[in-house]
C-alpha cells in the first residue's frame, strides 16, 4: 500500500489526521498503509474522495490518477 502513504505525504497529512478523518486509530491506519491488514472497502471508498484518485490509483491497479464520476444515486 506504498501509494497510500505517498498521497498521505503529498497533502502533507499524517497519519492520526487521516485515521481521524476516516474514522479510526493512527495504529489501524499505520497497518493499511504497512500492508499489514485489508483497507475495507467502505475505508478505501472514503481514502479515495480525500486524495480525490480512483480506488484502483490507491490499489495499484492503474497509473491513472482521476476518479471516475460518481454515480446520482449515491
């Protein structure tokens, strides 16, 4: 999860600022970005409308950056 931590650096963030935006323990947050435990999909969907990047930017499944439009009923 190295991308985690490099757009947590980007924004100059630490890691208690994301863990209390996002709901949980600097620990717990420490432990996604160490690949240590799965970011839930609920985690992930919230790391990625605050770094404003895809899920698969964070996951590593692109190299592309820009979100794709949200669905109106969401």
């Amino acid at each position: 999860m190295k991308r985690l931590r490099d757009l947590r650096e980007d924004r100059d963030l630490t890691q208690s600022k994301v863990a209390k935006i996002i709901g949980c323990s600097q620990t717990t947050y420490s432990r996604y970005e160490n690949g240590i435990i799965d970011v839930p999909n609920d985690i992930l969907n919230k790391l990625a409308d605050i770094y404003e990047v895809s899920v698969d930017f964070i996951m590593d499944r692109t190299d592309i950056r820009k979100p794709y439009k949200k669905r109106k009923d969401k």
